[in-house]
C-alpha cells in the first residue's frame, strides 16, 4: 500500500487536508492550520487497513 504526501491548503471554511492512501483519497477538513498539520501527519504515517469489503 502506497501513500502520497499529503497536502493541505486554505479555503474559505478552513483548512483542507488531501492524501491519496491505497488508491484512495482521504480528506479532513480542520479550523487551524495546526490541526491540519497534525491531520495530515497522522494520515500519513498510518494508512488505512485496505478494506476486505468488494467494490
């Protein structure tokens, strides 16, 4: 399972944080740019358990 630097960028209700995990992209949206940070730390040192359910 791969996973791609994650990214975080600033809108108008917020912070966006975007990383791609297994083919998947995984979004959180946070009030501070710390806890975006901390988000995208987070998703990027532990990526998801692929699922064992069929698409």
């Amino acid at each position: 399972m791969t996973t791609d630097t994650p990214a975080w960028t600033r809108d108008n209700e917020g912070w966006l944080v975007r990383v791609k995990v297994g083919g998947r992209i995984q979004e959180v949206r946070c009030t501070t740019e710390s806890q975006a940070r901390y988000f995208a730390t987070v998703l990027a040192m532990n990526p998801s358990k692929p699922s064992k359910l069929r698409n």
